[in-house]
C-alpha cells in the first residue's frame, strides 16, 4: 500500500501539470469559476441575513451585561466580567467587536451598494440605512470609537486597516442617517424587501417610526454630553413620530427550532449556559438570579415576579413568590449547599427559544418621553402619564415573550401603578430615578439598554462588586474592550483612538458618558 501510494503521489503532480500548462489559456476562466458561487448578492437574501446576526450580536452584548446590571450572577468566576468584573474574563467583552464587523457590518454594507444607486429601490436603500445605524450603535456604545466611516471596505475598496471614527462624529452621523432615511420612506415605492424584512414584512410607516424611535434613543443619549444638541434631535424624533402602539414594536420574530439562527439568541445563550436540565442544580456556569433584582421584585411586590421566575422544588419549577431569592454576587467560587433554592429564568417566558427579540418598545418610548417632558423638551404630554404608559406597556410586552394573553395580572398590575405613581411633587432627580428604576425591570431582558441609561443617569443606582481581583477597583465598569489583535493587525488606528479616548480599559468613559 505505501509503494502504492508513493507511485500515485508523484505521478499526479506531473500529469497536473502537464493539463494546467496545456489548458491556462482557454479553460481558465471556466475552470477556476466556482458553479455554486454567487457573484452578485441578492439584497433580499443578505438583508435577512444582516438583521438575524445584528440582532444575535445585540443578544450577545446584553448577556455579557446581564451580570453587570445585577440581573444574574454565579457562585464562581465563569460570569466573572458581568457580575464580579473579573480581570481574567474582561476579554469576553471584545468578542462582540470580532463577532459584529465580517458579518452584520459587512452584510448591511453589501445590501446599501447593491440598491442605494436604484431610484426604484429608495425603500430599501433608506431600511437598510436603518438598520446600518442600529448595528452601529450597539456597537459604538459599548466600545467608544470605532472603524465606522471605512468599515466593511476591504473587498470595495482594500482598506484593511479602517481608521477608528470618533465616537462624536459617529453620533453626528448615524442622526443624520436617520433623519434622512427617515424622510426618504414612501409608501407608495412598492419596491420593499417584503418577506425578507424580518422586522416589519417591508411596512415603510412602520420602519419610519423605529428610524425616530431609535432618533429619540440617540438624542437622549447626548444630554450629558450636549443637552442642547440633544434637545434638536429629541424634538426632531417626537415631531416626526415614534413608537407608541403596540403592533409598531420593533422585533425579530424566531421559530424556535432548527439552526441556532432560528433561535431567540438571548434565550438560546442562557438556556444553553446553564439551564438545559432544568432541575435548579446542573447548572454548568453557575447561573442563577442575582439577590439585588430578586429583592427589588419582591419589595415591590412586582407582578412580573412570577412570570421572570422559579425555583425548583422537587425537581419541578416553582413560581411562588415567596419563595424566590437571588444569588449574592459576592460568592466566591463554592457552590453553596442550597444552591438549588435560588431563583433562575422561567422556561416558558425568558428562556422560551421561539420568543421574539424585542428591539425597540413602547414602554421605552414612553420612559424616554417622560424624561423628556421632565427636561421641558416636550409638553405634549405629563411625565406622570407616559411614565404609568411605561410600567403599563413594560408588563404587556410580556405577552409577546411568552406567547400567551395576559401574561401579567391585569389586577396587579393596576394594584403596582397606584403604588408606584411618579412623584410629581418631588425633584427632577427623585423622578428621574423613579423611571430609570422602572426601566431596569421594564426593559429586561435587554441589558444593553439599561447599561446605557445607568451610565447616562446614574439610575438604577446600583451598588458595584468589589469581588476579589475585580479589574475596577470595586467600580461599575464603563465600557467593553477592543479585541487584542488590533493592536497588531490595526495598530496606528487602533493606537489614535486610544490617544483620544483613554486606556484601552473597562473603567474607560466612552464620549457621550460624560463625568
């Protein structure tokens, strides 16, 4: 068999050769052609493409969040960088930077060129800008400066080294995308991405609302940095139309099963970290809810206690309130003796795979007005009322999660929003903590979100982790790290945006999170 093997392997070389030299000139074309590639992209197709991993990666930044804005924690150091900020897991932030640019970035990228030149295609060239902006933003967010104006241009243009953008100019820019994607909007072009819009099924009106949607989540986020500026676009953003009913909710729907993609991602990460036996104890990373949120649900007397919640008795999960208690954070690395009596997410509802990703809510619609008219950047309605809208619409969405009527008690519900009325009479600060302590339960699953708003306003007002060996002095991390290799792969611009920005580390401020 070797003899075999040694006369074919040098015999095949010379007779590959010899049909090589023979052919390059009129079958090279054909030959080096791949039949099954696609030479040019279908928008439709790449669009679908760019939104399931945009909003995967979206997921991905809110579990790594999820220890961070005391939402879960572990007895161990495996939830280390959210939970404990522990130094030897502070990369894990940066994955979410590898992850985002050779997929949605460079995907939405490819769509814009493929249609932005068609005037029979200004829908779908203004939907992708879109959600060009929302990709962008979850990234800018967390990291600061980014690749943004040469992102995705190694194939168009060889740019493989992409300049980090300031994050003031990205802000600048991503407004300006959306006021005029906004405006370029037209019901009556048919030409949409239809079925392939896993958003809104191509409904133009609809994805005008999430452009100022996200418009008025941007404003806001400048009203540290800029409150005039903030203003502009605040104002831009309620004048122009945001989402307010609950059928314009902006979300990405999942089957459920099949392929990961098909998957809530949220969902899907969690359950398989810790909670694929479901029994309370086999829980690989040591997940379980975190004491501060499980406390807050019960002191609050909160009626979305039992639906985020159970412990399991028996091996059976078990919803009663009283039961319910969270993890403390500052375990330090033995599994507690109870660990089964601690509280973890309900399968029906958190954990459910084919639930929908919610991107966009009335609820935070309705917080960021409230805020808003608290500022006096809008009088058309009273804080109060849009800050009850908001507990209100927070406990339906639950709806939509779980798939099911009435998720949440009407009657409790009514019973927490008599209990928890804004306090009119009371400061702009006291009031302000009011509402971003309803958006820390309102919005959740999505850390994200609530991690940019408790840096912008300091609420909920949470109590960092001193853990031992915490890489933050016993401070809340600020913001995520950029990933190793660029500091060798990309590193004048890497290097420029860490002259501008400061230390390439988590208690590092981005722009807008201004002192």
């Amino acid at each position: 068999m070797k003899l075999s093997m040694s006369k074919y392997t040098r015999f095949v070389p010379v007779v590959l050769a010899v049909v090589l030299l023979q052919s390059c000139d009129k079958d090279f074309e054909e030959i080096n052609t791949n039949p099954n590639a696609v030479s040019v992209p279908t928008p439709q197709y790449l669009f679908s493409k760019a939104v399931y991993d945009g909003a995967l990666n979206s997921g991905n930044v809110s579990k790594l969040l999820f220890g961070t804005m005391q939402y879960m924690t572990s007895f161990n150091d495996v939830e280390g960088f959210g939970s404990k900020y522990v130094a030897s897991q502070v990369n894990l932030s940066s994955a979410v930077f590898t992850a985002a640019y050779p997929n949605q970035i460079n995907e939405i990228g490819e769509v814009i060129k493929a249609v932005k030149n068609d005037p029979a295609k200004i829908n779908m060239y203004a939907v992708a800008r879109i959600w060009r902006v929302y990709c962008f933003s979850r990234l800018t967010d967390v990291y600061g400066d980014i690749p943004y104006s040469e992102a995705g241009q190694g194939y168009n243009l060889s740019i493989f080294q992409p300049k980090y953008d300031q994050q003031s100019a990205i802000y600048a820019d991503m407004l300006k995308e959306l006021e005029e994607a906004a405006a370029a909007l037209n019901p009556a072009n048919a030409a949409t991405f239809g079925a392939s819009d896993l958003i809104y099924g191509g409904n133009t009106d609809r994805w005008k609302k999430f452009a100022y949607s996200l418009m008025l989540r941007l404003g806001m986020r400048l009203s540290k940095r800029d409150a005039t500026l903030a203003k502009t676009w605040v104002t831009k953003a309620i004048t122009g139309g945001v989402i307010r009913d609950y059928a314009d909710i902006a979300k990405v729907d999942y089957v459920g099963s099949g392929q990961n993609i098909n998957k809530n991602p949220i969902a899907l990460q969690l359950f398989n970290d810790n909670y694929v036996k479901a029994d309370g104890i086999s829980n690989p990373e040591g997940g379980k809810y975190h004491q501060a949120f499980i406390d807050s649900l019960k002191a609050n007397n909160d009626p979305r206690l039992p639906v985020l919640s159970v412990v399991y008795v028996g091996g059976v999960a078990n919803t009663t309130e009283s039961l319910q208690k969270g993890l403390p954070a500052n375990i330090n690395g033995t599994k507690p003796a109870d660990f089964v009596t601690y509280s973890e997410p309900k399968q029906t509802t958190v954990l459910r795979q084919n639930a929908p990703l919610l991107l966009f809510t009335v609820a935070e619609a309705n917080f960021l007005l409230a805020e808003a008219v608290l500022n006096t950047w809008y009088a058309g309605e009273t804080a109060a009322a849009l800050y009850e809208k908001g507990i209100r619409a927070a406990m339906q969405q639950w709806d939509l999660i779980s798939g099911t009527t009435n998720t949440v008690d009407a009657a409790r519900i009514n019973t927490y929003v008599t209990a928890h009325a804004l306090k009119t009479s009371a400061s702009v600060a006291v009031q302000t903590e009011q509402i971003y302590n309803q958006v820390w339960v309102g919005l959740f699953p999505d850390a994200q979100e609530v991690y940019n708003n408790y840096r912008r306003t300091g609420y909920p007002a949470l109590v960092p982790n001193n853990y031992p060996g915490n890489a933050t002095g016993g401070k809340m991390p600020r913001r995520f790290i950029y990933p190793v290799v660029e500091q060798t792969l990309n590193k004048v611009s890497y290097a420029e945006a860490i002259g501008r920005q400061g230390a390439d580390d988590i208690v590092t401020r981005v722009w807008w999170d201004k002192q």
